[in-house]
C-alpha cells in the first residue's frame, strides 16, 4: 500500500526561509495580520485532514469508479466521497481564501496552494471536486455582475455549492473557436443554452446540493471564432431570488467517459437542452472571463502533478529501504541479511532522487506563483499588482507542462524502483502513473502550453517580461558572487541564462521567416526555461541551507535540501544542453516529411 505523510517541514521551510511569503504579504492591507504561527497551524491541520480523511480513500474511489443512473442522469461518486466532502465543508477549507466578503476567512493562495497539494497526494481524484469550485468561484468573483456575486459566492465560498468549467465540445477542444453551443436571449436578461459539451470534470455528481456551471456558448450574432463567444452561468439547479433551489436546469450528464486514470472523479459528457443560464461579462467576450478559471486551473494542474509526485516519493522510497535484492556493487552494506536493501544500488537513487527534486522544485515554484497572484489581487500598489501578474503569466505555462511532464516522469521512475510489484494494482503505484498522465493533456496540452510561453510571453513582448525573471536570478548571483560554495549552482544558473537569451534570440529570428520554427523548437524551448526556473529556485533553497548549517545548525534537512540540489544540478539540469540542440534543430526535419507520413 502506498505511504503519504504530508510534507510539512518543506512547505514551511519554502514559505517562510526561502520566500518570506508572510513578510511579502503583509504589504497586502488583507494579510497585514498575518503571521508564522497561524499558517504553520492551518498547514498542519490541513495535512492531517487530507492524510487521515482523504487518503484512506484514494484506491477505492480508484477501483470503484463513479456510477451514472441513466433514467435519472445522476452521478454517484465513490464510496466515502461525499462524507469526506460533509467533513471538508464542515471544516472551513472551501473558504480558506475566499474573500471575507463573502463568507471566507481572506487568507492568502499561497496557503490555498499547500492545502490543495496535500489533497492532490491524498487523492487528485477526489481534491477535482471542491478544486474546480474554487476556480468557478476566482471567475465570478473577477467578471460577476453584484447580483451573480450576491447569489453565487457565498455558496461556492461555504461549498454548499460546487462548479465547473464547460468548454470543450467532441469537435473542438484547445480550438474554442469552432464550439458550437448555443445561448437564445430571452428578453429578461436571461438565455436558453444548447449544445454538447465533452470532458468536463465533476460535471455531475452527489457531494453537492447545486452544480454551478461556467459554460462558454455563441449568441446568435456572434462573430465568427474565438472574438464572438460569451460565458453564461448554467446551474444544476435553477437558483430562486433567495438563493434557495428551484426546478431542475436543462443541462445533464449523458454519459461518463471511461479513462485510463482519476476514475474516481466523474468526467461527464453534458448536454445543454435549453437550459436556462445567465451572462457573465459582457456578450462576446467570455474568454477573457473564462481564462480567469483556466489560468488558476492550470496552476491546480501542476499542483496535481507534485501531490503525485510527492506520494509516489514517499511510497518508493520506503520500499527501496526495505526491499532485498543483490549485493551493493560495492560490497555487502547488509551482511546480516541474504542480500541488501535495493536502496544502495545507484540507479535506484538516481530514480528516488529525480522525483524528490523534481517535488521540491516544483513546490517552491508553484509557492512563489500562488505568492504572486496574492500579489496581483491585494497589494496597494498598482505597478507591484501590475509586475506581479505580468511574471505570473510568464511562469504559468511553465508550471503547468514542466512539471506536469515531470510529474509523469518521477511516478513513472517510483513505479520502477518497485520493479514487478509496481505493475501490480495492489501496491497502488500504477495508480499514480494512470492519474499522472492526464496533466499532461486537460487544461491546455503541455504543447499547447509550450507554444503559449514562446509565442506570446516571451516572443510577444520580445523577451521583456523573461528578463524581468532574468534580473531575479541576476541578483541572486550577485548576491552570492565569491561564495565559493554556492558555485556548483550559480555557475551553470548563470550560464544557462545567457544561453536561454541567446536561444530565444536565433528562435525569434527564425520565426520572422518562417512561424513553423518557432512551433519546431516550442517544446524543447519550454523545458529549458523550465531548468532554468528550477535552477533559480534550488539555488536559492541551497543559498538558505548553506547559511543555517555555516549557522551552526545540524538540521538534517538542510543537509538533505543542499544533496537535493546538487543532485538536480549534476544530474537533472545538464539536460538542457540536448534540449537546446533541439530547439535549433529546426523545422524542416519535422515539416518536410510527406512521404514518411503519407
């Protein structure tokens, strides 16, 4: 059976040696009470929460799948899904940082973002449900009119209620502008919706009184493509002026799609049949409501992947610790037993210490992301809440493909250190490999997300808003620059930071003469400035540790963060030299191949 106890004294160590999150915040007028001891409180009873309630449920909610009863189109999710949901309203964590405003207790994402990767360990299948509700919740509280705000927030906040994003139809999924449902205004502010929307999580379900649907659909006089397309509200359940439940809505699940992975989450097929729905925004300009939900649902997606990658860490490693097989290379290193503990042969290592490095890398990234979007939304200065969003989008897709592509990576290696029993059911690793891939795919495929970060964030301000990040890690060797032991990071940070400019430079060139090149080198080009990121950041987290131990302290953790990191550097961030070769490739060897694809 797996193992999972959540990662608290990372969490802690990221928030508060290496990003002084609290401090940061504390400029905000929201968080201006904020301190240590209450983030490390709710840190701690979030684990226990998503150890003790969520967990136990993981494989069952795996091998028991949801269950659709066609004659009513109602959805039952797994057994003891809908209790640990009571228990997670009843608890307060739908409302964690939800604005006072509404019902919530204001405190920052960055919290949000812990809770939710220990959820992700616990059980991503189960964490879709109240995950999604919060993104429903993000888009409304940005684009909702005061009345869709008075009526909707406060359930969302409380999670009486829960939502979802409809977006993609069986013919269109990255391409909205070819969806084809339908909204008919009805001449009291309200619209008559049709149409067939595919692969929508939590669409339907039993853990919920209400279903608040975010549905994108075209007005009659839409213009053609992505430019004429609207965001309505569609619940489950017509909503009634006090907010109480009236009559059943025209939208329901037709079908459950059968996956390869997430079983216990339902991913439904609904169809719209005049159902009754409200605009958001204003008409024809639902994708920029929409990207409010997809932009913080593509930082969830990332989270996902760590909370697997952090559970099948956790789960590998003490196998590998117990495991007996053959002798170290070595030498005996347990003569007391017929054969040692496969931990001790350097490929298991090698396959242990990618998946540690790739969670902590992408814990202290996804970290610093939920510390920008509090920025974004609560600081009193407007060019630092501009700065802030502008490096956030920078880093979203890069959150999203590296370590979703990661996240495939390292449970795939935890499931090798298992060898046989990792292929077997029973020992619950081929479940993280199964809900693993999925993140690689939904929320914008990781191609998707490669074109987005070269295309528009970086080539779409010629490279301004990269070398924003690129005067962080500037100042970061600046500050350590004479640290001798500080130079197995800096060195190849700042190496590979002049390569990457270069790199983009020679990309954007040759995209001038011909835009294939830049979808050729789109996916290389990512996971570059995805080490490169990740370079920063564990040189920061190396800078911290140095510094305790040089203290005095004897914290084995800090001795195991800096063997972290030189792991990463020596083994994981050369990489980039083959990514790059790559990158410059170029397109003809891709596109010039009719006769190979004929």
């Amino acid at each position: 059976m797996p193992l999972y106890a959540p990662p608290l004294r990372d969490m802690q160590f990221v928030l508060h040696e290496m990003l002084d999150a609290v401090g940061q915040l504390k400029a905000c007028p929201l968080h201006a009470e904020l301190d240590v001891d209450t983030v490390n409180a709710v840190l701690e009873e979030a684990g226990r929460f998503a150890a003790e309630v969520v967990f136990p449920l993981n494989a069952r909610g795996d091998r028991e799948g949801c269950t659709l009863d066609r004659a009513t189109h109602e959805v039952r999710a797994p057994t003891g899904f809908k209790a640990a949901y009571a228990q997670y309203v009843e608890g307060g964590w739908p409302a964690l940082a939800c604005d006072p405003e509404h019902g919530g207790q204001g405190l920052p994402l960055a919290l949000n973002q812990c809770l939710y990767e220990m959820l992700n360990s616990a059980s991503q299948a189960w964490a879709m449900y109240p995950g999604l509700s919060h993104g429903a919740y993000e888009a409304l509280h940005a684009h909702g009119s005061p009345a869709q705000k008075a009526l909707y927030l406060p359930r969302l906040t409380s999670g009486e209620w829960t939502g979802t994003m409809c977006l993609t139809e069986p013919h269109c999924g990255t391409d909205l502008g070819l969806l084809r449902t339908r909204a008919e205004p009805l001449g009291d502010g309200s619209y008559r919706i049709s149409g067939e929307k595919i692969f929508i999580s939590a669409g339907e379900h039993d853990l919920a009184a209400n279903i608040v649907h975010l549905v994108l659909a075209r007005l009659p006089d839409a213009p053609a493509g992505s430019k004429g397309i609207s965001l309505f509200i569609v619940p489950k359940f017509l909503v009634n002026a006090d907010g109480s439940l009236g009559a059943r809505n025209g939208i329901h699940c037709g079908g459950l799609e059968h996956k390869m992975g997430i079983h216990g989450n339902a991913t439904c097929q609904m169809v719209l049949e005049g159902a009754l729905g409200t605009l958001v925004g204003e008409p024809n300009k639902g994708l920029q409501a929409m990207f409010v939900m997809m932009n913080a649902a593509r930082l969830g997606v990332g989270n996902q992947s760590l909370g697997l990658t952090e559970v099948a860490f956790q789960s590998a490693l003490a196998y590998a610790k117990e495991r007996i097989q053959m002798r170290s290379l070595s030498g005996p290193k347990a003569p007391d037993k017929p054969a040692d503990p496969i931990i001790v042969h350097p490929d298991v290592r090698r396959m242990l210490l990618t998946a540690r490095a790739y969670a902590e890398g992408a814990r202290a990234l996804l970290c610093f992301c939920a510390v920008l979007a509090d920025t974004e939304l609560h600081h009193p200065d407007e060019s630092v809440r501009r700065d802030s969003a502008e490096l956030l989008a920078l880093l979203t897709p890069i959150a999203k493909a590296f370590v979703t592509d990661n996240g495939f990576a390292a449970t795939n290696a935890c499931m090798q250190v298992f060898g046989g029993h990792g292929y077997i059911r029973e020992w619950g690793m081929e479940q993280f490999v199964r809900d693993a891939r999925i993140n690689m795919i939904y929320e914008g495929t990781n191609t998707v997300q490669s074109l987005d970060l070269l295309g528009r964030k970086v080539l779409g301000n010629a490279g301004a808003t990269l070398r924003t990040f690129g005067r962080l890690v500037g100042a970061l060797l600046q500050d350590e620059s004479g640290n001798e032991a500080m130079a197995a990071f800096t060195a190849p940070l700042a190496e590979l930071g002049e390569q990457l400019l270069e790199l983009t430079a020679e990309i954007g060139a040759s995209a001038l003469q011909d835009p294939d090149e830049a979808g050729a080198a789109a996916v290389p080009y990512l996971r570059v400035a995805g080490h490169f990121v990740f370079g920063y950041f564990f040189a920061r987290m190396a800078a911290v540790a140095l510094k305790k131990i040089a203290a005095g302290s004897t914290d084995p953790f800090y001795t195991a963060k800096l063997q972290t990191a030189r792991f990463y550097f020596a083994r994981l961030f050369p990489e980039t030299a083959t990514l790059m070769r790559l990158a410059r490739a170029g397109s003809a060897a891709l596109m010039e191949t009719d006769a190979a694809l004929s």
